[in-house]
C-alpha cells in the first residue's frame, strides 16, 4: 500500500546506520532536509562527526573478514530479495526521491527501475566470480588465479540520482564480499537511509553496510580516507571534488572508481532522421531536468537542418510543463537548491552577453522552489560557458557546422569524456566517429545511454573505472596468483 507523503517521511530512519545500529550523531547535530520545489523542510536527519566516521569506518573493518567468507549465492540472493523489495515499493520510493530531489515521479518512477536492475544484475554476477588454472610455458609450474573482495570500501554519492548511484556502488559491492561506508548527498539522504533499511529487511548483516549522513563532508571523509584500513574509494560527483579526493587517495595507494562531471556534445549530422534526433534530443537534453552527467550539454547541428532542427526543437520544449514533481502533467520540476539555480542563470546570461539567441525561456521561473524555465539558446560561440562547462539544467545551446571534420574537433574540445550523442544513417560514418570521439560512451540515434548491462564511465577530466555490467564489479575485486609446483 502506498503510504501519504507524511507517513511516507516519518517511515525513513534519520540517524546513522553503523554497525548494526541506527543512532544519532555523536554531538546530536542535524540536517535540514528540503523539498525544493517549495523550500520548506520534510525532516532532519543525523549531521555525523569525525568521531562519528571512524565508527562508521570500524564497524566496516570489523565485519569484513566473515564477510568475504559469506558463500556467493548467499550474497546474491540478498540482492535478488532486494530487487524484489524495491519493485514492490516502488510508488514509495519515487515519491520520496521527487520529495528530496524534485524530478518529477515518472522520472522518479524510471529511476527506481534502473535502480533496482543493478541489484538484480549483480545478484547474478556474485555466482560468476571466477579464475583460472593453466600450465607455465615452461610446464614446471601450475599457474592459479583467483579473484579476492578489495575490502572495506567509501562510497561518495550524488543527489541528482539518489536511488540509482547507490545501488551501482553497493550492488557489485556486496556481490565482490566488501564492506561498506556510504556518504549520501546531504540534499537528498532519505532515500539512501530507506533504501539500507530495506537491505537490513533482507538479511544483510550488521557492518556489512554503514550510512554516515553528514554536511562536515571533508572533515568526516577526509580521515576515513587517509585510513590505511580502507581499500577502496568511489566517489560520483564534480570533477574538482573528485581531484581533491584522488589526490587524498594517493596516500594509502587505494583502488578508486571515479565518476566526474560531463559536457556531452549532441551531434546531428545532415543524413539524420530528423524525428529520431528531436525525439533523442529531449531524452538527452530534459532527463532529470538536465541534472545529469550524462545530459547532453552542446547541441551540433549540420548547417542544413538547423534552422528545422532549432524550430522543432523549440516548440517541444515549450511544450513542457513545469511545476512541483508530485502534481499530474508536470514535465520539469525544480532544480536541486538557490545554489543550482543561480548558476544555470548566470550560464545563460554570459552566453547573451556573448551574442547568442534566447529562442525560449532564459530565466528562473517566479514564486516558491528552485525552478528554471526549459531554454534554448542559439547562435552560441564556441567560448561561452554554455558550451565549455556543465549546465546541469534545463538549458540547450545549439551551433551548426559544416564538415565532419569540423564537428570532431569541437566535440573533442573540451577537458571531460563521459558520453556523446551522434545522429546519422551512415553505418560507414558511425564506425569512424566512434573511434575519433574521445568519449567513454557513444549513443548513435538514442538519447539515453545508460543500462545496468553496460560499462558505465568516462575518460579524461570524466574520471577513470566503469559501473555496470561484466565490468563493474571487478571494480570490487583483485585478482591473487599461486604458482603451484607439481
């Protein structure tokens, strides 16, 4: 049964989950929890310290060892019982990511799909650990490897998808037998508090997973970093925070999984199915409100279908309704704080000052909540913010070109490598722009790449390691050798 919105929030632990046990900070500090399409306060939740972090970090170390030893299809059937729990919950689930985020709930709705499968994904994978056994060249020796869990892992999650990022970490994780801490955005904690609720209904173990709610991030994550007990940090997020902690890393030479920031280019060559790529733009452009690494950030359209392109473009996003995520018929809720907003704004004014065209929108929405109208900007030059920096909004600035070659290079011009878009027929042009983009993933005429069977990640500025698929969870795992004498 779906529960109303304020039983929904009373539902959620609001402490930290370490070792078993869920309590208060040590020092009793809280965090306001805001809905941001009105900016009123749903909860508060536990503000952890230092102290609290190494408790966190303790309880990992101490239940790793029984851990590791737990049989794979154990692991695995705690993620399959998952999986099931989150699709019967899913109505709750939406609702509370489109109360603490804003995205509207069949956007919320998508998520807890997408989020769910990974569980179901790697459910599967705990049983396909495997090594293998050979003989030297020389035949004097047998040679053995076999796959270990890395051990206790820090996990740094985003908030513009609050279910999703979580189960991408913590399912290869608990499928590869680590232990967990887990830091959730401190804009959007309660679905990952509700979310190691549900995976202590399904028999997870006491310090196997630890949730450390906190707004001290650098104070608390910093020590439980530099801690020779860790062996693992994965971090979603910008790509100067992600520096920052790499850099932290290095001390204790830890594995890290970085996920960083995007500037993905949208390229509509003069072949392309017109209705594909309107149709994959808005998927690329409007998934999450343009709150995502992967939304496709500069749009490149051949000099012949621009100015259809730019219409019919235009008239789909002023079609869009925007309002607070939980109404019927809303298309675009709120961005995610004040912060968010003030900075897509300042994005579209530079590009204005610039020269380039407000076709639609241009401006923060009136009244209560963080909302920003659906824009489209065009005749954008090449050094506008817009084209060089994550939007993270609802905003598309559009140029054109005229050769191949020419669209290569901008494509190409940027520091970040996460994902492209590409728009043609040409299975010939699609094999030579796969291998001229330098991108981690590639969308030929889909606006959506993502998919729990795939690698997810990026190259350069974008950071390094892949989630999902046959690879995510040898993100969890090394890889021992025994030479064995017969």
């Amino acid at each position: 049964m779906t529960l109303s919105q304020k039983d929904l929030i009373d539902s959620v632990p609001t402490g930290l989950l370490i070792g078993g046990t869920w309590r208060d900070s040590s020092d009793g500090a809280t965090i306001k929890v805001e809905d941001p399409s009105t900016g009123e306060v749903l909860t508060e939740v536990a503000d952890a310290s230092v102290e609290d972090g190494k408790a966190a970090l303790d309880a990992a170390v101490a239940a790793q060892r029984e851990w590791a030893a737990t049989a794979p299809r154990d692991r695995g059937e705690i993620l399959r019982a998952a999986f099931e729990k989150i699709t019967a919950r899913a109505d709750d689930f939406a609702m509370l990511m489109t109360l603490e985020m804003g995205k509207t709930l069949a956007e919320s709705k998508g998520e807890v799909t997408y989020g769910a499968e990974f569980f179901r994904w790697f459910a599967e994978e705990a049983v396909r650990i495997h090594g293998r056994y050979s003989t030297s060249p020389n035949g004097a020796t047998r040679l053995v490897t076999m796959k270990a869990p890395v051990g206790p892992t820090l996990m740094i999650t985003p908030w513009n998808f609050p279910l999703a990022m979580g189960t991408r970490k913590i399912g290869p994780a608990i499928a590869a037998g680590c232990t967990m801490v887990v830091k959730p955005a401190g804009q959007t904690p309660l679905t990952m508090l509700a979310l190691a609720q549900l995976l202590e209904e399904c028999g997870l173990p006491k310090g196997v997973l630890n949730v450390v709610t906190t707004s001290r991030t650098g104070d608390v994550m910093e020590p439980i970093i530099r801690d020779p007990r860790l062996r693992k940090l994965t971090f979603t997020g910008s790509t100067p925070v992600g520096r920052k902690l790499v850099e932290q890393s290095a001390e204790q030479l830890l594995r890290v999984s970085m996920e960083l920031g995007g500037n993905a280019p949208f390229i509509v060559f003069e072949d392309a199915d017109l209705d594909r790529a309107v149709e994959g733009a808005m998927l690329a452009k409007m998934r999450n409100i343009g709150e995502a690494c992967t939304a496709a950030n500069r749009f490149y359209v051949h000099e012949s279908l621009m100015d259809e392109f730019g219409s019919r473009f235009a008239e789909r996003m002023k079609a869009l309704t925007v309002g607070r995520g939980t109404e019927e018929g809303v298309d675009v809720g709120p961005l995610i704080d004040a912060k968010a907003r003030d900075g897509v704004a300042e994005l579209v004014q530079d590009a204005r000052d610039k020269g380039a065209e407000i076709v639609l929108g241009g401006k923060a929405a009136e009244g209560k909540g963080y909302f920003f109208e659906p824009t489209v900007v065009t005749g954008v030059p090449k050094d506008a913010r817009v084209m060089t920096e994550e939007i993270f909004g609802p905003v598309a600035p559009i140029a054109s070109f005229s050769t191949e070659e020419e669209v290569l290079e901008l494509a190409n011009s940027t520091e970040y490598g996460l994902v492209a878009y590409v728009f043609t027929k040409d299975l010939s042009r699609m094999i030579r722009v796969s291998e001229a983009l330098e991108f981690g993933m590639i969308g030929f005429n889909q606006g959506i790449v993502s998919n729990p069977a795939a690698p997810f990640g990026g190259v350069k500025a974008s950071g390094f390691g892949r989630e999902g698929g046959f690879e995510g969870i040898e993100e969890y795992l090394e890889t021992k050798y025994v030479g064995i004498a017969p």
